[in-house]
C-alpha cells in the first residue's frame, strides 16, 4: 500500500461516525472508542446496504435479494429474469416488491450485476446435473507442510490462468468445475464485490473530506465502503490451516468464477484478489437471520452480508451496544450510557447466556480468544 492509499484509508476511517473513532487496542488490532460522552438508546452507525450479500439456494426464491425480507416461505412475486447464451431455460433473482427491484437495478450497470449472479446460477446448475454425491467431495492435501502446499497448489493455479488464456470459449466455457452449495454461497458474495469493484472504477466518486458516513451520496457510500473493505484482514490462511480441505474449495471458486464471468469483471479476477474477498468475508461478514418472534422459534439462516463500515466494532460477552437488521439496513444502537474513551462492543454471537469455556469455543470461529471483562471474570471463578 503506498502513502496516498495509507492517507486515504486512515482518514476514512475517522469518517465512520461522529460518535466513536477507529484506534489501536490494547489487545492488538483495531477497535472502536467513544469520542465523548453517549447516552443509552443512541444510534451510533447506520449501514444502508452490504457492499456484497448472498442467500442460501434453500431460500433464493422466497428471500428478496435486495431488502431480505422473507414472507413466511412464499415465493416472491417480483423478479428480474434473464435468458442466457447457450441455453434454453430461464434464470431469475427474487424481490418481495417493486420498490426492491427498482433499487437493484438503478444499481446495476447495463445489467452486468444481474447477468453475473445469473451466470453463476446457470452453470451451478448445469454441473449438478446427474450428479453423485461423491463427485463434490473435496480432498484433504496430503502433506505436513500445509504452507508450502497451499504456495505450492496456487502456483499451479497460475500456470491454468496462462494455459486458458489460449482456448476458445467454448473450451473455457466445458472446465468450469463442479461447486457445492456452500460454494454456490461465497461465488455469488464475491462476484458481488468483483462488480462494486467495477462499477467504483466506473463511476468514479470521491469521498467528500469533513463529512460523515451518513452525509453521504449513495455512490460515495459505495467508494466509502470499498476503502472499508480495502482495510480489512483476510482470516483465508487461518480457515484453511483448520478446515484443509478449503484449499480445493476456494480454488475451485476462483476457477468457476474465473471462466464464466462477462469480460467487464475479468480484470479484476486474479487469484490473490479472490482469496482476499473470501478471506475478508470469513470474520466480518454478518448473518441474514429470520425474525424471530416467539421463544419456541427456531431462527433460520438466509445468507450473509458484508458491511465494512461496521466490522470494526469488537466482541464483547458483556456489549454495549447492539445491532439490529432493518430491512438491507445495520443499526447499531447503545444499550447504556458510554463514557468517553470506552470501546464500542458488540456479541458476535449468540452465546451470552452460556457457560465461558463454551462460549470461548464458539468465539474461536472468528479466530480469537474472548478476553472481554465478563470472560476474565468468569474465569477467575473456575477452580484449577
């Protein structure tokens, strides 16, 4: 990163909110501190819209893709439907009203968003067609050496970019590899981000000095967001170190994404770009969670979003503030008075109410040991 990026990124970061500054922890890494005095109920951050999202194959008809709401497992009556090259059926994303779907596409340029996560359907499709289980199963890298295999597997990856080079389409178009549901998932998530990143390039915005994150046009938001992301840390390395396994997966992921993506997005598709945006999303991305209404109901997963901006608050077993989904929205409100200087705190989690030692267990998802005041106190009270 060279000093104007430096620049760039250090001052955006004190334009996330009036309420709270980005600084150093003392524990390591980033975190968010009360820049005065805020009393309990304030709304400290507002996020508009994921700067990438997915829904889950289960739900792709019955979650709108632009607001997420789900209207009791309807299929959803609005969409935007599109004929692809090469084959004769028909592919479409979903939207609970007009209003979603008119969003999506002002969004859009010349239907290249659209066309990308249709494209993608179709050919997730296509490979599972006739398909036995078997055939998805991933293998696990046979080695000691994790590290040197995984320079050693993307070298390869490599030489396959410079050998496709050379095909005709069509013979690109019959290696595009075989992907799971999960990898269905993160390949929509990050031809998402692969489009934000064309259409910032596109549009051009500036992000306006002296103002916050709430002041600003919906295309500086979105130039705001991709400096965010630009910030973040790929966990990459640490998920695959415990689930090996993922080394294949993510490869795969590129190489699909790779050969069917439009020729707009194939300058931003390079294999260390595809690892960062999946590793950046593996401990910031928030979960699309049903609405739950009653303590007999079981929530249900819908997908994830990514929201940049607001991954720089930390986990607490004890939060101060919390967040809530509003439609596409993140509000992230304060549960009591914070005094000047205090970190902002949030549960990643929903393990609040459970005993340390298996709350510190779920946390190690996210790559980290809680040592949040609740924890520390908690575990002064178990005997050696």
């Amino acid at each position: 990163m060279n000093h104007d990026e430096t620049d760039i990124l250090i001052t955006s970061l004190q334009q996330l909110s009036p309420f709270f500054a980005v600084s150093k922890t003392r524990y390591g890494g980033r975190g968010c501190f009360a820049a005065d005095f805020i009393p309990q109920n304030s709304v400290i951050l507002t996020c508009q819209n994921p700067l990438s999202s997915t829904i889950t194959k289960p739900f792709k008809k019955e979650v709108c893709h632009y607001c997420f709401n789900y209207l009791d497992g309807a299929t959803l009556k609005f969409k935007l439907s599109k004929a692809l090259p090469g084959s004769k059926e028909i592919f479409s994303i979903h939207f609970c009203q007009q209003s979603c779907q008119d969003n999506f596409v002002k969004n859009d340029i010349d239907e290249l968003h659209l066309s990308s996560l249709l494209l993608v359907e179709k050919y997730y499709i296509q490979g599972l067609k006739n398909l036995s289980s078997k055939e998805l199963e991933l293998k696990q890298p046979e080695t000691s050496n994790l590290y040197q295999t995984i320079i050693d597997e993307w070298a390869k990856v490599d030489d396959w970019d410079a050998s496709i080079k050379k095909m005709k389409q069509h013979k690109r178009l019959n290696q595009v590899p075989i992907i799971s549901d999960s990898d269905y998932m993160e390949t929509k998530y990050v031809v998402g981000v692969l489009f934000q990143l064309y259409k910032a390039q596109q549009v051009q915005a500036t992000v306006p000095k002296g103002k916050y994150l709430g002041d600003f046009t919906d295309d500086e938001v979105n130039q705001f967001e991709i400096n965010m992301f630009n910030i973040l840390q790929s966990s990459e390395l640490n998920k695959v170190e415990k689930y090996p396994y993922l080394l294949y997966s993510y490869i795969n992921i590129y190489k699909f994404i790779r050969l069917i993506s439009r020729q707009e997005l194939q300058p931003f598709i390079s294999p260390n770009r595809v690892r960062s945006i999946i590793g950046k999303n593996l401990s910031n991305a928030f979960g699309i969670w049903s609405n739950v209404t009653s303590k007999t109901e079981d929530k249900e997963f819908f997908g994830f979003g990514v929201y940049p901006s607001a991954s720089f608050f930390n986990h607490s077993c004890g939060p101060n503030i919390i967040k809530t989904r509003i439609d596409n929205k993140l509000v992230f409100t304060t549960l009591r008075d914070i005094q000047p200087g205090e970190e902002l705190n949030i549960d990643y989690g929903n393990y609040l109410n459970e005993d340390v030692l298996v709350r510190r267990s779920q946390l190690k998802e996210w790559f980290f040991d809680c040592g949040c005041s609740k924890c520390e106190e908690d575990l002064k009270q178990i005997k050696p």
